[in-house]
C-alpha cells in the first residue's frame, strides 16, 4: 500500500482529510472526513494522522461489513 500522510496544511495549523470511498458516501452523509489536528508542527501531524488514519480505515471497512449483511 503507497504511504499516505492525509494532512493538509491550513493558516490554522494541519488538519487531517481523508476522502470517503463513493459506496460509502450515502450510508455516512458525507465525501470527506476532515478534522483540525491542533499544531503546526509537522512531525505531531504526522503521528496523529497516522492514528486517526488507521482509525478511520476500521470505520470504512465496519460500515461497508453492515451494508453486506
């Protein structure tokens, strides 16, 4: 699987984004999760989109597993 690091860079600091696979969108209401990782540092974004990334992939597979069944 290619590295991903799902961080975007805001005036803000760097948020965390991940799309939202379309046969999934309907079931969660929406096509983008997006969540502000609260720092500038590029190191912690890293560390912290990585959790919430892995996170996130469990979420997608739990939801497509009930639409299945």
């Amino acid at each position: 699987m290619a590295h991903r690091d799902y961080l975007a860079k805001r005036n803000s600091g760097y948020h965390f984004r991940i799309r939202v696979p379309f046969r999934l969108q309907d079931a969660m209401g929406r096509k983008e999760v997006r969540r502000s990782l609260g720092t500038n540092s590029l190191i912690d974004a890293k560390v912290t989109a990585a959790k919430l990334a892995r996170v996130t992939l469990r979420v997608f597979e739990t939801v497509e597993l009930n639409m299945n069944s």
